[in-house]
C-alpha cells in the first residue's frame, strides 16, 4: 500500500514538471516575439565644411531612423570620444517611441577650446534604443589656428567688354592691420600679383559677358579665402545712374561725374571713370 502511495506521488511530480516546463518554454517563446530588438542605424549632417579656429563653436544633427520592423524605443542620443579641449552638449534625453521607418533627430553644440592645436578631429555620434540595439558614426571636422583674411574690392561690380581697374584690399580680420604679404590671383587666368604695404593691389579686368570673376587671395600664416567680382551688361550699369527712371539725362550725368570725382558710391558702389563716361556719352546720344 505505502508503495502505491509512493508510484503516484512520483506521477504527480512528473506530472507538474513537465506542466512547469511548458509555461516556461510558452512565455519565452511570447516574449522573444515581443521585445524582438528594432534594426537602428545612426546618421550625421551639417557638419563644418570649412575649418573651424579655436574658440569657435559649431553645430551639426545626430538622426536616428528605425530601419527595422519592430517598433523600438529610443534612450539616448549623444556624442562621445571627444578630443582634449573639445566639449559637445549633448541634446535632452527624450525618451520617445520610434515606429518603423521614422527618424528622430537631435542638435548637438561642439566648442572648440582655445588651445586647440591644428589638425584633423574626429567625435563618435551614439544612439541607442531601449531593446539594445545601438548604432554610431564618426563626425569629422577640422581645426585651423591660423588667422582670418578680410579682403575688400572696389568696384565690387564691373561692366562687361570693358576694362576696369580694380582694388583690393586685404586686411587681418581681427586686427584691422593690412596684410603686407598677400597674393591674389584671378582664377580664370591664374595670373597672380602681390601687395604693396597698405595691404593693397591693383588687378585690371576686361570680362567680356556677364557673370562673376573669382579672386583668390592667400597670405603666409592665414586661410586663404575668395571674393566675387559681379560683371554686369552694360546697360544694367548705366541704368543704375537713372535717378527717375526715365532715361539719362543732365543731372543723372552730373552725378555720375561728382561721384566719380569725390569718391561717392552710386547704388552702394564706388563711380569708376569708365562709368562717369558711359554715363556722359548716354547722356548725349539719348540711350
């Protein structure tokens, strides 16, 4: 008798282990299927196409897009392995929902520390979703202590099949000093000529259609930098003399010979000699 006890209490051991083990297996199989991790890939944009100097600031988008079919569950954006003297400001953590295919995107502030030497950098952009998936790519950007060019020309627009002699002036952008040191070159012809000690050069242009003419001016010790010269019909240019709109007449002629002679701007630029005689010629032929 206790031995048929004993058989049927061992069934009912068996019995209850494999009920157990079934659960078991039936809640993992639910809940594999429910926290499947979402596929996740992490993007970068806007960052510095030109060099950046120490002390400056920049910013660029960290983007994290759900590229999966689960939905997911983001739970952190930021940046990581910042260079000594480069500190990012990583966006506030929000916590958010990211169905399949949608994008969120956060704006993260670099500043570059004065001390910050020349060079290439590099900064790890992160993401990462709360069923463990994590992502990241490099942000690449460059620092150039040198000092900045401030270059200016006079005119600053041009009238085409005619020739113009054209001045340009390159300056420290901090200081204000001229930069004795400077080439320019004209692109188009890469014919290049230097300064004088005002920091100063003459280049005579002669363009024969509309459009712009590039100079690129460098100096020892700063970026090198480029400026536009806007080359317009000619007609545009002796239109800008016309104070009424009604043609060019004597006072319009006057003025262009003033301003010419005393240095004034006409339209926010400078009267060269072959306008003030354009304008003169217009004024008699009746253009």
């Amino acid at each position: 008798m206790t031995q048929n006890h004993s058989s049927q209490y061992r069934s009912y051991v068996v019995y209850g282990v494999c009920i157990a083990v079934f659960l078991l297996l039936g809640i993992a199989a639910g809940s594999g299927a429910v926290t499947a991790a979402p596929e996740s890939t992490v993007n970068v944009s806007s960052t510095p196409a030109e060099p950046v100097q120490p002390g400056e600031t920049f910013t660029f988008d960290i983007s994290m897009t759900n590229t999966g079919d689960e939905n997911g569950t983001v739970t952190d954006i930021r940046v990581q392995d910042e260079p000594e003297g480069v500190t990012a400001t990583d966006p506030p953590l929000q916590i958010r929902g990211l169905t399949p295919g949608e994008t969120v995107t956060e704006t993260v502030s670099v500043s570059v520390g004065d001390n910050v030497s020349s060079g290439e950098y590099t900064l790890t952009a992160y993401g990462a979703v709360a069923e463990g998936q994590t992502d990241t790519t490099h942000v690449n950007f460059t620092v150039d202590t040198r000092s900045s060019l401030n270059v200016s020309v006079n005119p600053a627009v041009v009238t085409a099949n005619e020739t113009t002699n054209v001045s340009v002036t390159v300056t420290d952008a901090a200081s204000g000093m001229p930069v004795t040191n400077a080439n320019i070159t004209r692109l188009a012809t890469v014919e290049t000529i230097s300064v004088d000690q005002t920091g100063t050069a003459i280049i005579q242009v002669s363009p024969s259609e509309p459009g712009e003419i590039i100079i690129d001016v460098t100096a020892a010790g700063y970026r090198s930098t480029t400026k536009n010269i806007t080359v317009n019909e000619g007609q545009t240019e002796v239109a800008r003399f016309d104070a009424d709109n009604d043609g060019i007449d004597r006072g319009d002629a006057v003025r262009a010979v003033v301003a010419y002679n005393t240095g004034s701007d006409v339209g926010g630029t400078k009267v060269t000699r072959q306008e003030a005689v354009r304008v003169i010629i217009a004024y008699i032929t009746g253009q």
